[in-house]
C-alpha cells in the first residue's frame, strides 16, 4: 500500500468517527434530538396579598437551570434541576399601633402606645427548583412553551425596618396625650430593624409561560431568549398566626425603662409568621399558606442548547469493504 493512500484510508477513518460523535446539526433537523441546555434568568416580581394592611412591592428574582431536552419535529420537552433567588418587599399601611394598660412612673394611668409608620420588610429566599417545560418551535425562529416548577426553599431571611414613636394617653386628664418625655417612657420617632428567618411554605407549584425567538450561534450550539411569567402557588405549608411585633424582652417599668433598652429588645417578626398575613377564618398550623406565599413574577430568560444527539457513521474505512 502507497503511503498517499494510506494516509487516505487514515484520513477517511478519522473523518468517520467523528461524523459518528459529532452533535447533529441543522441537516438533521427532521427526527429526534437531544440536547443539555443550561439557563439563566432574571426578572421582577411581586407578593399577591389580600390583606388590606399589606401593600406588597416590587421586588426581583434570578434563576438558574440545568436540563434535558428532546426535540422531535418542531416539539420539544424539557425537565431538570435548578436554583432560585427571590427578593420580595412588602410595607404595612401607616397607622399600626399597639397599645398597653399601664402606669406612668408617677403611679398615674396611662395607654402606653407603640405607633407605627414607615414599617417595611425585605425577604430573601433561595429554592431548589425541578422545572418541566413542553413547546413548540416555528421555523427555527419563534417559540413558544408552557410548563410547571416545583419549588422547595433551603434558605431565608428576612429584614424588618420602621418608624416607632411612644406615646402615654391619660384617660383621666380628658384624654390627654403625652409625647417626647424620655423619661417617662415617651420616646420621640426614631428608626427601629429587626431580622431572622421565617416559617416558609415546604413546596410551591408555579405555572409557567415563555415565549421568545431562536438563534443557532455554531453548529451544535443554539440559545433561545424570550419572556416568561411564573405564578407561584403554596401546596405545602401551614399559617403562624403570632403577633408582627414581640414585646416580651422590653423592660416596660416605669422606672427602669429607656430607648436603649427598647431599641435592643424589641422584637420584630417577619410578616411571613404573624397575624396579618393569616385570613380571618385561619388556625394557626392548620390551614395552606395563602397570601403573601403567593407571588407572581415575570422576567427574561435565556437558555443554551448543546446538541448531544449522536448519528450513526455513514462510511466505512478501505479495509472494511
């Protein structure tokens, strides 16, 4: 055998094997396909409340999935794993007081009152995710997708923060209201903050929808880019119903009580665990989180495809024939 052909023959069996494992491209568009894709997402979104108290906030949310897809004639199906991160806001309406039977340090009755405003909360949550998506894809150009996320929380947090003043009404003096005597308990409007984790639902299920355009970056690799809209729905997980501010610590003697005190010992539950976030008819361990669990969101996501799919050789070496 001459060397030219030899290196002929070495040359046809190279270039068969990699025919054989190189990923299909677009001349195999026709039949099955299969792909490993990795997506990254980002968007807003907000708590959906029906408790008047609560005024939810815009907040934001990334993600992160890695997936098997198969593709066959233009459908395609997909499932995986996956991380999100999710930032909510909330605010309580101005006007939330809290108020105590007591005595002033002269042995005169008073309503103590705690007054609230400003009062906002920031809660910060990181899920493990397993998402499935099915859809179709036109012309290798648009696509649309529907699908489902079931989503379980392994971290959270939360960070409270508020104006507070305190104020004593006597009833006994026509009502009359005392404000800014520090030494009476009467601290003037200062800002309060608290943080902790809170009692999160133990799984979610979120309707999905994206829908967006298609573009083949080389041979074997495509990304898809479009816009999606989740709505997070709590199927596991039950109501805290305690009270929004915890007072229990606070030094409340007349005589011994100050602002450093209070500012150390206040303490500030996430609206997540409290009585404002419960429906009028709840029990506390009893009833679905409902509420503030719920959270609509909407961003843009993009997912890159690599082709895996493997054909079968179609030539064979000399020394084969």
């Amino acid at each position: 055998m001459s060397v030219k052909r030899f290196i002929g023959s070495v040359a046809l069996c190279v270039g068969c094997v990699l025919l054989s494992w190189t990923p299909a491209t677009a001349q195999v568009r026709i039949g099955t396909q299969h792909f490993i894709t990795a997506s990254l997402a980002g968007g807003t979104g907000l708590g959906m409340s029906g408790q008047q108290m609560i005024k939810p906030a815009l907040g934001g949310e990334g993600q992160f999935a890695l997936s098997y897809e198969v593709l066959h004639n233009g459908f395609f199906f997909s499932f995986g794993i996956g991380m999100d991160y999710r930032m909510s806001r909330y605010k309580l309406a101005d006007g939330m007081v809290d108020a105590f039977a007591t005595q002033d340090r002269d042995g005169h009755d008073i309503i103590y009152r705690y007054v609230y405003s400003n009062y906002r909360e920031t809660q910060q949550t990181v899920s493990a995710t397993v998402p499935v998506w099915f859809g179709y894809r036109i012309k290798d150009k648009i696509y649309f997708a529907f699908g489902a996320k079931l989503a379980m929380p392994v971290w959270n947090n939360y960070r409270t923060k508020t104006d507070l003043y305190t104020e004593g009404i006597y009833p006994n003096l026509i009502e009359y209201v005392s404000r800014n005597v520090p030494s009476y308990g009467f601290y003037p409007t200062a800002e309060y903050e608290g943080k902790g984790t809170y009692k999160a639902p133990t799984l979610s299920v979120s309707p999905m929808a994206e829908v967006g355009g298609f573009f083949r970056i080389v041979p074997g690799f495509s990304c898809r880019i479009g816009a999606y809209v989740e709505y997070a729905i709590p199927v596991m997980g039950k109501y805290a119903t305690g009270d929004i501010v915890d007072y229990s610590a606070v030094d409340r003697n007349p005589q011994t009580q100050n602002m450093e005190n209070l500012n150390q010992t206040i303490r500030f539950n996430s609206v997540m665990d409290s009585h404002v976030n419960a429906s009028a008819t709840a029990h506390a361990g009893e009833n679905l989180f409902k509420g503030l669990s719920q959270y609509l969101s909407f961003g843009i996501r993009a997912t890159f495809r690599f082709n895996v799919t493997r054909t079968p050789s179609v030539c064979m070496c000399e020394k084969d024939k």
